[in-house]
C-alpha cells in the first residue's frame, strides 16, 4: 500500500526568507511524487512532479523538491517566500507498479504561512 | 490553458436524495478521477476511469456511488441517497497518460442536510 505522511501541519517563515514542507513516501516500487496547492475554495494546483531523472524538479512559481529515495523524502523548497505564497500544500504520491488506476494518495497537508 | 471544469459549484440536498455532479475533463485527457475532501481532512480517492469502465475504486466508492461518461465530454459522479457524511467537496481530475500529472476541477462543495 502507498502513503504519504506530512508531519507539520503548519509552516510560519517570514517573506524573504527559505521555506522547506516536508514530505515522506511508502510505496512498493519506484514512486510518482507531487506537489499540489490548494488555496481557500479553490481547486488542487498541480506544482510539480518527480517521475524519473534528476532528483532536483522545478516546479511552477519558482518552487523546488528534492527526491531523496534513501530517506524516502520529497521535501518541497523556495529560496525567498513570498506573502501570496501562503496556502494549503499537499504532497501526493503514486505507485505506478501498484496497478489499477493510477491513484494519488495524498498526505494530510501542510498549511503554509507567509508573514511579513 | 486548458482546465478541469465542474458543476455545480456548490449543492445542497436532503438526506436519502440522489445527486448528480458533473464534470468536463480536459478534451486530450485518457484517465478520469474523482476524489473527495471532508472539510479539514485531506484529499481522498473515490475512482478512476479508463477506457470507459471503472479502473480502480476505493473502499468509500460502495454501491451508493457510480460514474458514466454519457457522451464525449462529460464525466459525472452520482450518489443514490445521499447520507449526512457524504458531505464532501468532490473534486474531479483527468490526466493524459500514467506519466502525467493529474490536473484537478475547482470543486463541487455537497452538503447533505
């Protein structure tokens, strides 16, 4: 079975510096990491993916993560964090060599909070 | 860009009602989800739809629960008698391929009173 487990709920950083969300995986095979964002009322935005390749993924609005398969890790990252970036971040993995239908199970998210 | 859309945005029903909500995946896209978000919880998979059955479905996705695809565009989710937690926001997503991330609608927020 794959999981997803997010251990802060929140993240307070001031603007300007770097933020870190962390994440960890459980799969079988090789995972299919994502970072997704959700802000208030709104839908899942997709950020940015890890499938195969460099363990360092770019991401949209300036957003990175590090894949670290020996600690089971995709640490979500941005050097300068700004205000607007405060949201509801959620890291979700699949496990390609589970089957079926291709599910993403989400971690429980982390609310990131930018303050001035 | 292409997106994910939903309807409705929001829905309330009574208890033991049926409900339809509805979605148009992105046109290029193969696969079709639907998840579920209890309010303050996180994010749960309902099903998946590939070639037009049923490809994987959670433990949630019981008899209550079924999902067509009427005609070329639309994907729809419907539940037979709505019961009080069944109160979710219900998000709909599609992807292109097993490789490719999943792009999520804006949600459809059920509330069963």
């Amino acid at each position: 079975a794959q999981s997803v487990a997010q251990p802060e709920d929140q993240v307070n950083v001031a603007e300007g510096n770097p933020l870190t969300v962390k994440c960890t995986y459980s799969v079988s095979g090789n995972p299919y990491l994502f970072w997704y964002v959700q802000y208030p009322n709104r839908g899942l935005q997709f950020l940015l993916k890890y499938i195969t390749g460099d363990n360092l993924v770019k991401g949209s609005y300036g957003f990175e993560a590090e894949f670290n398969k020996s600690q089971t890790s995709f640490h979500l990252k941005k050097p300068s964090a700004l205000v607007s970036d405060s949201a509801l971040y959620f890291c979700a993995v699949r496990d390609p060599t589970a089957g079926g239908g291709n599910k993403l199970t989400f971690g429980t998210g982390t609310q990131l909070k930018v303050e001035l | 860009e292409p997106e994910v859309t939903q309807t409705p945005s929001h829905q309330v029903t009574q208890m033991g009602q049926e409900v339809i909500l509805r979605c148009v995946p992105i046109s290029n896209h193969l696969y079709f989800y639907w998840y579920r978000q209890i309010l303050g919880q996180k994010v749960e998979f309902l099903v998946s739809f590939y070639n037009n059955e049923i490809s994987e479905k959670s433990e949630i996705f019981d008899d209550q629960f079924s999902v067509e695809r009427p005609d070329g565009s639309n994907f729809t989710l419907k539940i037979r008698s709505t019961k009080l937690e069944d109160s979710a926001m219900y998000f709909c997503a599609s992807s292109e391929s097993v490789y490719t991330e999943a792009f999520f609608g804006q949600g459809t927020r059920l509330t069963v009173v």
